[in-house]
C-alpha cells in the first residue's frame, strides 16, 4: 500500500527526451516523455486499444503515437488520432499522471491529477547551486520494499559494519554506538542527528581532505514520506568544536539526496545525488565523493534484498526492536498516519459523492 | 481453453526423424517420433511408470524406450514391454495422439484420436509446388496467446507503424488507412483482403523487383480457425490494374503460411513457411523474401508478448475497438462459436453415456 | 513434509570454517559456523533484530555478529550483545539446531534440541579409514524432492538406461533384469542386494582392474531413512564364485555414500563420498573410481529433475508400480511409518502438555 497523494520523483529530468521512458511507479506501469516544445508527459503506459504499451510508440506533434496501429494520445491521455477513422470514441482515453520538473527531478503526483498540488514537491535547491554544491546523480534498481531502504538510512549504526571500506571504517565501533543522537517528528517525516565527537577520520574523508588528526562529524538526515530523504555529513577539525560552535567551515561536507520510490511492492528506484562541499571547482572532488558513495549503496542494496527475500518468506515472524530503531520507529509512525488519512478522507469522499 | 476436435500443427516435417522431440501443444507435453519404417507416432511425454519424459529416452524397434528403467511404448501409447517381467499390467498405457504428415507438415488431433477427421486437416499445396512456389520453413517461440498474434495479422494497419524497415514502409501510412479492404466470415474462418492502390513499392518488393514506378498491391488473407493463416500478397505495375482484370502476373508475389500454435496459455508456437512466385529457379530469390520475412516477425513478437505481459497484468482492463478491428471480431466470434460448440456437443456425449 | 527427529547431513565438515555457510536444510534456512575454538554451531539464518541472514555476517569471539548493526548471538542463539544498548531483550533470541561432527560429515538434529539423539547419528567409518578406503567428497544441487532420488538409487534397473557410458554399460539389459535380488526391511530402512553373475566388465570397472575374463558383480545397498544410503559395489573374476565363498579380494570394490538431504519440498543436496578398494595407495585411483562416478549421478539428476518437473505439472496422474519397484515401495512403506508415528507422538506431547 502506497501513499498516493503525494509526489514521487519518477526520473531524473536528463533521463526524459523525447523518446518515451517506461517507468513503473507505486506498481503502476507509466511513460513519461516530452513533447517538442519541452514539456513533460506522464500516462499510463498501456493503450487502450489493444493494450501495448505506448513507450513502444513515439512522440509526434500531437502527442505520442500507439507503435501498433498509430493511435495517438496527448499529454492528458485523450486519444486525438486513430488511422482510417473520424469518430473517436468516448472511453479512448488513457489515464494521465500530474507530472512536474524542479531542481533536475521529474515529479510525479500518483493520485487524482486535479489534486495534485505543487506546494507539496520536496525542495532541493543545491541541484541548482553549481558553484557552491556540485554534484552527480545516479538510479540503483533495488529489489525491496521501499520502506526497508528507508529503514536502512534511519539506522546510522549500519555503517561500522555494512560499510567498513568507505564511510564505516575508521572508527572502532563503539565511537558509533556512543553517538550523541537527536530524532524529532517534523511536520513532514522525521529528523535524525547524530555527532561523532573525536573520531578517526573514515577512509572516505581521509581520501578528500587532508585532516591533521581527529575530526567532530556531523549525519544530519530528514526524511520527507513518503520517500525523500536529505542528507548532510561532514566532518571538521575537532579543535574548531563545530557541535557548540555551528562552525563547518574548511572540512569534508556532502550532501546527499535519497529519493526511494515504490516500484512494486518488493522493488524500488533508489535515486540519488552526491554534491561535494569542498574543492568545488575540480570536477574530480565530485567524482571522487560519488565514487565512494555509489559503492556505499551498493552495499546497502545487498542487505536490503536479502531482507525482502527473507521477509517474504516469513512474513509473520518478530522482530526485536532495539534502541537504534528509533528514527526507524518514527518513520513508520508517520507513514502510518499519512495512510490512514488518507484513507479516511477517500472514505469520506466515496460518502459524499454516494 | 482451446479447440480440442481439430487438428494443429505441431512440427515441420522435416524436425521428426527417429530421435524423439518434445513439444507442448495446447498445453499438453507431447514426444513425437518416426519408427524405423518412417511412420509418425505422438504420445502424452510422460512414462507411466516414474513420469519421466519419454522423450528421454529413445525410439526402438518395438517403439519408445523410455530411458529410465526401459519401458517399451507403442505408437499407440500401449506398453509392449517391461524389463524384468512379462506381465503387463492393463494401467501401462500413456495417451497418444492422431497424427498426420501432409504438406511438409506433422499435424496432431488434440481431441480423441478415434475421432481424427482427415477431412478436415487444411490443404497447403504450395509446399510440394516447388516449381512455381519454393519455400523456405522457419519457427520463432512466442510468448504469449496464440490469439494475440492471430489478431495481429488480421489487422494488418499495423504494417505502417510495426514494419516500417521492410514490408510497412514507403507508403505515407493514410494509403494503408485508406485501403481498399473486404472482409467475410467463411465456413472455417474469416477471409480478409486489402488493395493498396497506386502505392509506392515497399523495400521488401523493391529488392526483389525493379519497378518502373507505382504499383496496385493485394494483401489476402485466409484464417482457417483454430491456427492457421493463409496469405498472399504482392504487387504489380498499376498500369495493369490488377484488380479489376485479375491480373497479377509479372510482379512480386509472395506466399506465407502462418501457423500459431498454442503451447501454452501465455506462449504459442509460431510455425511460417514463405514462398516467392517470382524468379523460382533461383534459390536466392526464396532467402531474399525469406529475410525479409522472419525479422517482421520478430517485430511483431515484440508487440505480442508486450501485449501479453500487460493483458497478464490488468486482466479487467478495458479495451477499445475500432474500425481497423473488423476482421479481427469476426475472427473471434468464430472461435467462439466453435467452442461453444464444441462444449456443447461434450455435454450430449456425458449425458449419452451417462 | 520431512522427518523431524532425525539427524541430516548439513555439510562437509571441510565445507564449515569461521566464516559462515548459509545452507536450506528441510526448508529452513541454516547458518554453519565453527568458533574460534572450532566448536560448530547451527543457527537459523535469520537476525530477529530486523531479519537478515546471519549467515551476512562474521564470527567473533562470543559468536556470530548480524552483518547489518552488529547484534552478536551464541552458538544457542541467545543474544549476547546489542550495539549501543545494556539490556538485552527476552526475546532476542534466534533458533539453534543440535548439531554434531563425525566421520567428516557435520550433522543436524532438525527436531527439539534438547532432544537430539547422537546414539542415532550414522556410523561411516570408512571416511577414517585412509589405508583401506581412500576418499573423495562432493556435492550435487538437484532440483527435485529429496525421495525421488533416493528411489532412483532403490531402483538399479536404471543402469543400463541412464548410465551405458560408465557403470551400467558392458551388459546386454537381460543381465541387469535377471539379477539375483535380495530386498529387505530392516529396522531403520531397507536393505537392497543384487548379483549380476557372469558379465562382461562394465566400463567403469574395466578401466580400473584389467580383468581376464567375465566377473560375478554385487550390488549392496542399505537405506538407512531418513536420507542415508551405504553403498557397496564390486566384482572379482567368476572363478573366484564370490557368492557362494563370500570372497570379495583382488577385484573392483567400491563404497559410495549417499546423504540426498531435503532442502526444500523440490530440491535436495546430494553428499556424496567415493571410496576405491583396490590400488589404495595411489590417489590416482581414488580419482578414477570419482571420475567414472561424480557424472553418473549428473545422469541422474537430469532423469530425477525432470521427473520433478512432470510431476510438479501433473501432481494427480496415476503411476503403474512394475516388479523392480520393491525396494521403492518398501522405503516409502518405511518412511510414511516413521512418519506417522512421529505425527502421533507430537499429539500425544500436545495433549500432555494441554
Ligand atoms: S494497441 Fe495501440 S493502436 Fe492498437
Ligand atoms: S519411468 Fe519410464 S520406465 Fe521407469
Ligand atoms: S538485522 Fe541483525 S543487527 Fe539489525
């Protein structure tokens, strides 16, 4: 079950021409392109007539043309074409998404298009802000539930042993286990900090910055549900005291954007993006950052599947929770809530119009 | 469900030889083979002893061995003999089938062998015309309905947006839309013909003709219910009107037998030969038009198992038909009116013996 | 369904060193490990914490650490530490299985371990014995419930059939089917022996011994159930009357052990060992004899994989007993036993404890 209104990034705005892009979202099967003039399209991606999928078509000047016998729909997916005939019929439609482009992304709002309100797509203008946030992007298939790629994130104590070789490592584990943690609910999903006070810089810092001894770090993460998650780490000096002072300046900083979206109910798309805050004006500091974290990932990505494969094969058994869980439990709190409303509300409206 | 009382293709001639092939039709496993005197024998591919695969093991004077404790089997599917004892229990028989080698083709009879009709296996003379009609046999495994590409070709506007590289293409596509096109249902089947007139020569019939210029072409097709399609088509200079005075000497032609052939619910076997009726005494005439055929094919499988895929998933979605789908109703109200028969005339027959 | 109170083979003792080995035993999921002090343990595969694999892990001192966030559990499954947290909760607890080391093979008690019955582990001294029977291990993946194979090796009337290339070859079939058999229950299975007099060396052997003339082969196997056959297979010279004189020296002998082990309802582990009794000194005979044998049971696989598959298909068709199926029959008269007695002592414990 998915929150269905609400935005979900469906593609990275690059991945979107005007050759159709197949992309299947909260389990519905989708086509986004652009039309000549540049804007975006989202319709289900199934034709009404014999029900092929229309990113096996092409877009024309009047919108995008079936592949199998030319029938042609246009970005609200009313059919304006069908070869050999004049009458176009009433249910000739195809459902159509409220799609959106902001900051590189492609938005896409799952429930009733009419509805679909802007105020509600996640910011993130470091994609815009070159000079200061330079970064790369990269799309992970993962097959999960979302959620639990979610989980994965609300619980930093993964690192010292998911990934020892990059971002983990460094540090005897007990520095993570004595993290000073903060979680708060937002109005929008949950915050989660943690300070690493004193700690040995981890290989991934150490290979950016040339740090004299040890180091304050910062993992600051907001989740926005139902799948955003914006992420900022760093480390500085530990003689500069960044935690009382708020001073970050001249140590190693990233940003990271986690945008984790249902693709089935056991498959997602982990689109992300890593802006380096330092030596901005080398193209490889960039690289250099993407390249430790894509691998990060990629390790991630390895216990999460195994999650699911043994989740759907033991579907009743418990778990234990344990103090780290927290974030996690606040997460699924907040989910929950935006469910069940949105429950109520399409209870209420099947009420009124009935 | 499908058509039991009549006959399938189920392999080329030419495939059967002594050592056993495994093909599923209409579901149902099936080894076909040839005994030492050349005589065709279809049995259910399952030993009744353990229920291996007969096909596993190999054709014998007495019949098939089945190659795991050496089970001997009939043409009829009569067990003729046990290793290591000589009685014969009266259960040690598996199903077989009737079968029939005509045209270069094996048939089967997927309802009770006793009741195989000669008559009705269909006539495809081509084959054995090698003077007028060479041909060259191919196989392409679908995956999906057998129905689904049977639609496929009884809506030929697709040609336009499926074919475009060989047999669609040169034509503005409102010259198909605008073909001259019959349509009548037939004692077995539907008939179907399109006149494309005043048309630019496809690249498929440029290759293999010099045309002077504009040429009149006939697209005729004849389904044969449950599987069988019968097409000709070609195109002559339209200065020699050849529909109006019949005439279609000189020009390309081209015959092409489709046979598709359920495997499975989802998957059928898609059995073509092609035959040229221009420059027959020469072998690179028949692969010219050969390779022009086969990768349409694998065009239209990609558009047939999307379909498939999509009709697997929403199976309640909506379709929408229009007028192109002419033929393609007729096509299924036959089928349907076969099988409803056919149920019927089952139902008597369980009363009867009832 | 599979026997609970028994032990099964779960690896090589070779196989199982600190870093864990995840194996399906009986459908459930198992990680092996041995500790620092190579003492081995066998939990289920499956973190309570958030239900990854263990078996993602790796062993430290006070156990096996959850490769996800670091929970460490004993060789009971009792949770012995939490990342970050003192207290430990009740129900951080992961099933463990009793599990044993003998003759190179590690076994496990699938039912209560506070039951497990070593007095019922099967004895296989001949692994220890170097000097008269030198051997060599191996593991086959087969995709087929774990009784089908074991009927395959009830059931020797297979050889000519399936293996004409190595043991079953040299003998017209009427050899094979006028065996001398001798089938038996015995207390904790069946016991199976068949004299093949009078026979031209079979391949397999013939390149092993360079015997002068035709030999008297015996064939003694002993099913011990669950999933255990001994097996010991040779021939001597005619002249030396093996059956009568129970004189055994100088010619071919081998012994193969078979732990064809569940691993789901449709696929098992085959263990095997090989061991030649004859040229001892030499490894290259070891290899000979695993050479000739470690492809027959590939044969074997392909015949009971494919059986699997038909029977997958078609769970009701009807299968027709013939006289070599004796040994079968017995076996699964031997299991279905067990079987029920085992179903009716667990409702006597319910109603105990009710
Ligand atoms: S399926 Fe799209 S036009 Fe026919
Ligand atoms: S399975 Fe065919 S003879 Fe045994
Ligand atoms: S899943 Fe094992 S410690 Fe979290």
């Amino acid at each position: 079950m998915f929150l269905k209104n609400d935005w979900y990034m469906a593609a990275w705005a690059a991945e979107v021409g005007s050759a159709p892009v197949a992309r299947r979202i909260c389990n519905e099967p989708m086509v986004l392109y652009r039309d000549a003039a540049g804007s975006l399209a989202a319709l289900q991606d199934r034709c009404c007539h014999r029900g092929v999928a229309l990113s096996l078509g092409k877009v024309i000047e009047e919108g995008i043309q079936c592949g199998y016998h030319g029938i042609v729909f246009d970005a609200k997916g009313q059919c304006v074409h069908i070869p050999g005939q004049d009458r176009i019929p009433a249910k000739a439609v195809v459902h159509y998404y409220a799609v959106h482009e902001r900051d590189s992304i492609v938005w896409v709002w799952m429930g009733n298009p009419d509805e679909a309100d802007l105020s509600l797509i996640v910011d993130y203008p470091y994609h815009g802000d070159v000079k200061n946030w330079p970064h790369r992007e990269g799309l992970i298939p993962v097959k999960c539930n979302y959620e639990m790629l979610i989980d994965n994130i609300m619980d930093l104590t993964h690192l010292p042993y998911v990934h020892t070789k990059t971002i983990g490592g460094g540090t005897p584990t007990n520095v993570h286990s004595k993290a000073v943690m903060k979680t708060e609910r937002m109005p929008r999903g949950v915050k989660y900090s943690r300070w690493l006070l004193d700690s040995v810089p981890p290989p991934t810092y150490a290979k950016a910055i040339d740090f004299p001894g040890k180091i304050d770090r910062w993992q600051e993460e907001e989740l926005l549900t139902p799948s955003v998650i914006i992420q900022f780490t760093g480390g500085v000096d530990t003689s500069q005291r960044p935690r009382e002072t708020g001073n970050r300046e001249g140590g190693f900083g990233m940003r990271v954007l986690h945008c984790i979206v249902p693709e089935t109910e056991t498959s997602c798309h982990y689109f992300f993006s890593v802006s380096n805050g330092f030596g901005q004006d080398d193209p490889a500091n960039t690289d250099l950052v993407y390249d430790q974290v894509y691998p990060t990932l990629l390790e991630d990505k390895v216990f999460c599947e195994n999650q699911q494969a043994i989740a759907t094969e033991f579907p009743d058994e418990n778990f234990v929770d344990i103090r780290s869980d927290e974030a996690r439990i606040l997460y699924h709190q907040h989910l929950d809530e935006r469910l069940a409303n949105e429950k109520k509300l399409a209870k209420r409206d099947a009420a009124v119009s009935a």
